[in-house]
C-alpha cells in the first residue's frame, strides 16, 4: 500500500510519524510534495520518505492520498492533480470547512473521499481525529484508513452534519487549553513557583484530568464533585470560575470556532 500526502506542514508530519511507526508503514512507500521546498527537505531528512516530486506524481502512486492543505489554498492545489487520481484511490482531506461533496464535485467524477479533522497532539501520538466517508468508500476501505489515524492517537466517526462541531471540540480545542494551561501556571507564578515547575504542575493536572474521564467513563461534573470538599479550597476556585462566566465563555468560543468553519 502506498500512502501519498499533498501538503507537507506540521500536521502532515506528526501524522506520517504515526503511521510509520504505529501503523508499519515503509518509509519508502509514502510519497510527499509541498510548494515549500523546506517543508519537503524536512519531511524527507526526518521520515526518510519521497520527497521532491510534484502533486501529480504524489496522486498518481498514492492508494491512500492525504490532502494536508489549507482550505483557502484547495481550489487551486486539486487543479494540480485531479486527473491523476485513480478510481480506486481513497482521498483522505484534514481541511476544515471543505465538504465530501465540495471534493466530488472538484474532483469531477465518483471518487472515494473521506473528511478528517485531526489535531495538533499528533505531534506526541495523542491526537483526537473526527472523520467520515462519502457513500464511495466500502466499510474495509475505511477500516484501512482508521488503522492510518489512530497511529497517532484516537479517530472517532461522526456523520458529517458533525464535523464542525469536531473542529471547535477538538480540532483547534488545543489552543483553549494550552491558554488555560498558561493561565493557571501565571498564577502559580505570581504566588512564588518558578515557572518550569508551574508549567509542569499544569500540564499535568490537565492531562491527568482529562485521563480521568476517559478510563473511568465518570461525567465531568462527578469528577469535579470529588475535588470539592465542604468549605474547602476547590469550591472557592469554582465559585470565582462561576462568577466570571467561565463555562459561558468557553462555549461561546467554541461556538464561534464552529461558525467560522462552516462559513470556510
């Protein structure tokens, strides 16, 4: 099987590292092509795959072709090889806001697409992928394709009247939580903690807390209830999370993630 990525960005890499080594995939059956010639150097120089070919070339050897590219660059990149997609090549797009049917209809004939929305924990194997396939692509087609993405953490399909809501949950949910990650170690900060070790303290809470609710299936609220205790420390911090409209804000925000990607 040969694998194929237009697009060479951070996120292309951090999912080429998965799917080598997570997925046994052979470096030299993975094809890549970037406008940045750097970007194409540095996928070649860490992954050791092809590299320094064009797009067209990059669609033609590809069984799986991932498109890794911005959604206000598509237009013109599906130009650049459209026709050398095979029929039975599965297109596999992380572009926000570009639709199963916007493929189709670019591609200009019955191709087997599938929409993804990884995000940036990629980078360390614990990315979270939303995913989900136009009527084109078979159930063992889309086995192979989640084999590919939870190389790199967990992938979850959703119908695809869901995939915004993917993109403001999950997929740029890693800028929220590294500022709230940056937030609280501030604070510790300015009550006399180096910063090294705030951010260390930091990090942690939240990835062990967010641990938590994934193995032991608790609601969020059950596990937040556990820290509180009577008259204690944690109630007085929620109580002034509650006062500034913590929760309002981050839906607020999440919701505008969402608006902005359905109108890309």
């Amino acid at each position: 099987m040969k694998i194929g990525f237009i697009g060479l960005g951070n996120m292309a890499r951090a999912m080429i590292g998965g799917i080598i080594s997570k997925a046994g995939i052979n470096p030299k059956d993975i094809y890549g092509s970037d406008i940045s010639v750097a970007a194409a150097d540095e996928a070649a120089l860490t992954y050791l795959i092809n590299t320094g070919t064009s797009n067209s070339t990059v669609a033609e050897e590809a069984d799986i072709l991932f498109l890794a590219v911005k959604p206000q660059f598509m237009d013109e990149a599906l130009k650049t090889f459209k026709d050398d997609v095979s029929k039975d090549c599965i297109v596999v797009s992380i572009a926000p806001g570009k639709t199963l049917e916007y493929f189709e209809e670019n591609l200009g004939r019955k191709v087997k697409v599938v929409r993804c929305m990884p995000n940036t924990p990629a980078l360390v194997g614990e990315g979270c992928t939303g995913c989900c396939k136009n009527e084109f692509v078979t159930e063992e087609d889309m086995a192979v394709v989640m084999k590919l993405l939870k190389s790199f953490g967990r992938a979850i399909e959703v119908p695809e009247s869901q995939m915004d809501a993917v993109v403001g949950v999950s997929g740029s949910a890693p800028a929220y939580v590294c500022m709230f990650i940056e937030a609280m170690a501030d604070a510790a900060v300015a009550a006399g903690m180096p910063r090294n070790k705030a951010y260390e303290f930091a990090s942690q809470a939240v990835m062990g807390s967010a641990k938590m609710i994934l193995e032991t299936g608790k609601h969020p609220g059950e596990l937040k209830d556990m820290v509180c205790s009577p008259g204690g420390t944690t109630i007085q911090a929620v109580k002034v999370l509650e006062e500034k409209n913590f929760r309002g804000a981050v839906m607020d925000a999440v919701e505008a993630c969402i608006e902005k990607s359905r109108s890309l």
